[in-house]
C-alpha cells in the first residue's frame, strides 16, 4: 500500500472519529426529549457523593479541554517516530480518545443530573477540538497539533 493511499485512510479515519460526540450529544436529546429522562433530585441533589462524582466529571472534562495541548504534546514526544505512518495513526487515535473523554464525562454527568445543556456544550467542545486532527498531514510530523 502506498504512502499517499495511507495517509488517505487517516484522513478517513480522522473525519469516522468527528462523529463520536455527534453521537453521544444525539443519544443526549433523545433520552431527554423523547423518553423524558430525568432523574430523581434526590440522587444528585441529596446524596454527597454523586455531587463529588459530578463535579469531578465536570472538572476534569475541563481540564482535558484546556490542557490538551500539552497532554498531545506529552504523547507525540512519546509515540511518534520521524516518517512512521503507524506512529502518526496511534497519536491521533489516542488524541481522539482523549477528546471522547470530554464528551463522556458531559454524558455521564448528564445521566447523574439530566442537564441537556452540560452534554451538549461538552459535546461541542470535543467537537471543535478535533478539528486539528482531521486536517493533519501523516507524513510531514512538524504539521498538525505541537
């Protein structure tokens, strides 16, 4: 196979890995819209540790998004090696992965509360972040995320 046609299947696989907070924010509405999903305030309201839970959910999906610069720094200093496709592959998926935890800790939350709102902005964060991703040529590593 060659180089151009790989680097191709990133791009492909880049665009496949847009939807994963599409999805989740669209599971989100259903529930809430279609089948009333509301949980009882009792157990985020009352009970501390579903509060501590949503919190640190909320906090750390946070934390991803404002430190995701230097957690793909970290990684790409680690993984990537000069000119190897299958390094560049196994950055940006684990870099989505990494993204996916912002849209399933809003979604988690979401089921703890049922705030429609936290999981659809989560959801957009970890949309719009991934947008580096997609647009990143495999085989030049000095383009894309630093």
């Amino acid at each position: 196979m060659d180089k151009k046609q790989r680097i191709n299947q990133v791009r492909i696989l880049n665009l496949a890995m847009l939807v994963n907070p599409l999805i989740i924010a669209g599971i989100a509405f259903y529930m809430k819209h279609y089948l009333s999903f509301q949980p009882p305030s009792e157990f985020y309201e009352v009970n501390e540790a579903m509060r501590i839970v949503q919190y640190f959910l909320y906090l750390s999906g946070l934390a991803v998004f404002f430190f995701i610069d230097g957690i793909t720094h970290f990684l790409k200093k680690r993984i990537v090696k000069q000119n190897n496709l299958n390094s560049h592959i196994r950055f940006n998926i684990i870099s989505m992965a990494i993204l996916d935890y912002i849209g399933i800790s809003g979604f988690v939350g979401f089921l703890i509360s049922g705030n429609l709102t936290w999981v659809v902005v989560f959801c957009a964060i970890s949309f719009f972040s991934r947008f580096r991703f997609v647009s990143r040529d495999a085989s030049h590593p000095s383009k894309g995320t630093s």
